[in-house]
C-alpha cells in the first residue's frame, strides 16, 4: 500500500520529539479524524535552524510529518511557507488517495508553527484555530452531500475537504 | 521469520480435506447440476449431500438450506425478501446498532424506499437488551434482525431470548450468524431462529460461500431472479465448489468444534490478561466472558491502530483494527462508537483473531513485540504526554 519511502520514514521518523523553547508551534487534527501533528520550530534569522514534530496517527501521517521536517530544516520561512501537499506527496514517491489528507496536515502544521512565531514577534497571541470534528474532511467521498456520500457521515461528521 | 496470523476474522486457512475435497471439481466432475444427463446427475447428488451437511451444523433441515455467495448475500437476501415478501403486513423492521455493513447498509437502502427501521441500542459490552425489542414491536413489524456475534468486538447477544420473543408474536426473527456458525454451538431450534445467515471461511471454508438457513413456512421474495435453482428461492448455477468445499469444512466444524473452542479460550485469555498487564492504559472491547471463543478486541489509548498495525506486520503478526485510517470509509468502527467509546480511543483499537493454528508461543510472541511499538509510537504521540497526566479512563 504505502511506497517504499513512506515505509522507510515510518520505521525511522527523523526529528521526532518537542522543542521546549520552541519558537513557534502548530497543532492540527483531531483524535476522531485519526490524526493530530503538533510542529516545533527554532528559528535563527530567517532560517528554520531545528524542526521537531510529535504526530498521533497512521502510517502515513508518521511519514509525512517526518518528511515535512526534513524538507522543512534549514529553509527560510518564505520557502518553508511554499511546502505544500502536492510536494510533500511527491517527495514520499506518493500516498494512497485516502491517505492525501494527511500530506494536508503536515504542511498545515508546519505553517502554523511559522505563523505563531511570526505572531509572537509582532507582539501578539496567535488566534488559536478551532479544530472540531466538522473540519475533518473526508477524502474518499470528495462530495458535501452526505446523502451522496453514504460510508462518510459519522465518525468525520462530513464535511467537505478543505 | 515465523508467520502469526491472528486475523482469522479477514480469511481463514483452508483445511486440506476441504481442498482434497474440492478437487475433483475443478477437474473431472465439471458437470452443471441442472443438466439431465450423468455429468450433471453426479454433481447433483454431490449438492445434496453438501446441503445435509450445513443442515447438520445449525440444526435444520436440508430443505431449509439455501446456499449463497456468502454471509453478505444471505443478510442482504434476509432483509430484503422478507420486507418484499411482507408488504401487505407492515413495514416495520427491528435491529440493532453494531450489526454487520451488510446489515447496516442493506437497510439504508430499505429505508430510502419507505422502509421504517428501529436500531435498538447496546450496552457497553456491545450486547442488546431483550426488553427493548419487546418494546419496539408494533402491529407493523415485519422481521427482527440481530446478529448472533460480533467479530469486531466478540461479545455474544442474547439470541434465543430475542428469537422468543418474536416467535411470541409471530415476526421472523433473523440472525447474522456468520461468526459463529461453524465456530460455537448454533441450533436454529434453541435460537428461535426463522432465518439464519452463515459464512464458510469462518470455519475454514473457502472464501465467497455462504448459505441462508430459511425456516419452513416463513415467506420470503427471491433476491436473484433466473432459473429454478434452490427450489427457485435462488437463482443461478450454485457455485459447486464454493459448496462441496463449505459442506466439507462443515462436516469437520460439527466434529471438531468443542477441541477447537477448548484450544483457543485459555489463548485469547491470555491475551485477555496478559496484554493490559505489560501495556499500561489498554482496556478489553466487548464483553469479557460473553465471548467468541478466539477473539481478542482492545483499545491501546493515545496511539492509532494501523500504525501498531504495520509495526506488527514487520515482525510477522498479522492483525486487524477498527480505526478509522484502516477502514475504506475512513471511518472509526460504528460497533465502538455504538457501545459509547469515543471516536479517539476507538481509532487505539487492535482486533486478534485467533484461529486452531494458534499456539501458546504466538501469544508469547504478541506480548513481547507489542510493548515496545506502542512505547515508541506513544513516545511520538501529541496526545501521550498531555492527557495520561490528568485524563481517567472511562
């Protein structure tokens, strides 16, 4: 099912852990979806110096976060905020199509670590993004109509993909 | 390395005297059993003697027999052949909130044509109350159908209290018995059954062979339309060898049913007690003694299950899960959420099902290896740190 990258990333994620003075931090996901990614980021100048990740999930959530710190480090900000799902799932050499969601949320966390930083050096608290279970979309159904989309309207809530 | 499978419940081993038995009709006894001359005549005496055999196991009579493409087919053929069979009585039908997709979803679509539908709820163990059913008879109720165990959770329901009751008030009652025939003792008689569905791999049959026991006298629509195969209740050419293996396999079930149960409770007991002992904050899914002889069902807290799944599969034990990123759906099981667990822990679940190949030593194994993946996928989780410090388990 899974690449042999994704495989590899999944049996020895690289930069797994906290950073406790971290910069910047982005959580997203749900338990109920299946995944939660939290990013911590060092930043020295404009550069990302350290990437550390903690993710609850699947195989390919496991990889993608690892991936997604690995493109990430040594970048600066600008292009860091460039990593998109498409990327992420091109360097994994691809993930199955109901596994593309979780490409989504390690780029997305990641972006957020870089937003709270921003936010921290403007001053402000980063509003903290609201994260229940109707933001989990569903990858398999794509459609919005839960009448449509009959294996997709409990556990996720339904609700279309971002 | 050395194979475990504890997933029995996705496909079971074929046992050789079923494949012994199976062989000639892939080669020389060809014949369509619809065919007048020899070639057909043969293969017809091969299925009658098949249909006396699966009668054997439930307890019914070989004329009640049906044979199908599987527990899918028999629970879809139930619901809707019943409801078809029944309109001019009601439209009314009873089951409950962790029965089978084939179930579930085949009663969606009699609901979209007009089809009322009670789903009785369950108690923590997963199991339903008899008294509910009771309460949710109306004068236009048209069948009852609860499955006889779940494999997802391996919690037994009180069939034959359901089964009199509707037997009381003369609806049919339906059971999905798909884990169990073959596996624990199932007597259509002392389960009050009027319908019944079975599957053969639960019994290690081949896979895609199944049958619908149907009481006599109980009127129920054909689901496939053709030719007069199986008194014309099913038609086209019965998958002969689907058959001959499944009659095989359960000739050997009814002989060797109580060693096999007596083999496989002290394992999964094991498993039971062993498995929360060496992981902290692992709870048992299902009932605890109310149980399918071989099934093991957790939830493993703050970690996913398919990546506990794959971690196993790398050291050669294979398993199931009910966690949303494994199913098709993307969805957390609707059993665990039906009996009150939370979609977060569900997505934890890890689902052993153990089968007569299984030795102490596989149990060994599973407890050695577990510990440490869910150590290291807990030393990756968000969630570990955070909520074990103040978060009871309910």
């Amino acid at each position: 099912m899974y690449s042999d990258i994704v495989m590899e990333h999944f049996k020895n994620p690289r930069n797994v852990g906290e950073i406790p003075d971290a910069d910047g931090v982005g959580e997203v996901g749900n338990p109920a979806c299946g995944d939660i990614m939290a990013f911590y980021i060092k930043v020295n100048g404009n550069i990302l110096e350290d990437v550390k990740f903690k993710t609850f999930g699947c195989g390919a959530a496991i990889a993608v976060s690892s991936m997604v710190s690995e493109m990430a480090i040594g970048k600066t900000l600008e292009e860091a905020m460039q990593i998109t799902n498409n990327s992420v799932i091109e360097a994994l050499n691809g993930l199955p199509k109901k596994k593309h969601h979780c490409s989504n949320l390690g780029a997305d966390a990641l972006h957020r670590a870089i937003e709270d930083f921003r936010s921290k050096q403007q001053g402000r608290q980063m509003e903290k993004p609201v994260d229940g279970p109707e933001v989990c979309s569903c990858p398999v159904c794509d459609v919005n109509d839960p009448e449509e989309a009959p294996y997709c309207n409990t556990a996720c809530g339904h609700s279309s993909p971002k | 390395m050395r194979i475990i499978n504890m997933d029995h419940v996705a496909a079971s081993p074929l046992l050789p005297q079923v494949v012994d038995a199976m062989m000639p009709f892939l080669t020389e006894k060809f014949g369509n059993p619809s065919s007048m001359h020899s070639l057909g005549e043969e293969v017809t005496e091969t299925l009658d003697e098949a249909r006396g055999k699966v009668a054997a196991l439930i307890n019914a009579k070989d004329h009640e027999i049906v044979f199908t493409s599987g527990g899918t087919e028999s629970n879809n053929w139930a619901l809707k052949g019943i409801c078809q069979a029944s309109r001019s009585r009601g439209n009314h039908l009873i089951t409950s909130s962790v029965e089978h997709f084939s179930i579930m979803h085949a009663i969606k679509a009699l609901e979209k044509q007009g089809v009322e539908v009670t789903r009785l709820p369950v108690d923590k163990y997963g199991i339903v109350d008899p008294d509910d059913v009771k309460r949710a008879i109306t004068p236009r109720t048209v069948l009852v159908s609860v499955m006889h165990a779940n494999n997802e959770i391996g919690s037994i329901q009180p069939i034959a209290e359901i089964g009199r009751i509707a037997r009381e008030l003369s609806i049919p009652f339906h059971t999905d018995a798909v884990a169990t025939a073959g596996v624990i003792p199932v007597d259509v008689e002392a389960l009050n059954a009027d319908l019944l569905s079975l599957s053969a791999n639960a019994f290690y049959g081949p896979l895609g062979s199944g049958a619908l026991y149907v009481r006599k006298g109980v009127k129920i629509a054909p689901l496939l339309d053709g030719g007069i195969q199986e008194g014309g209740l099913r038609a086209g050419t019965e998958n002969v060898l689907g058959i001959v293996g499944m009659s095989k396999a359960a000739e050997i079930a009814a002989v060797e049913m109580e060693s096999r149960i007596a083999h496989l409770i002290p394992l999964r007991d094991r498993l039971i007690k062993e498995i929360p002992a060496a992981i902290e904050e692992v709870e048992l899914v299902g009932h605890p003694t109310q149980r399918l002889p071989g099934n093991v069902s957790v939830v493993v807290r703050y970690v996913e299950g398919e990546s506990m799944l794959l971690f196993l599969d790398m050291e050669g034990i294979k398993i199931a899960s009910g966690s949303a990123c494994i199913s098709r759906s993307l969805k957390v099981s609707h059993v665990m959420l039906a009996m009150g667990i939370d979609a977060g822990t569900a997505q934890g679940s890890l689902l052993f099902t153990l089968g007569k190949d299984n030795a102490d030593q596989d149990v060994d194994e599973v407890v050695r290896i577990l510990p440490p993946v869910v150590q290291k996928l807990r030393d990756m989780s968000p969630l570990y740190k955070k909520t074990s410090k103040f978060k009871t388990i309910t």
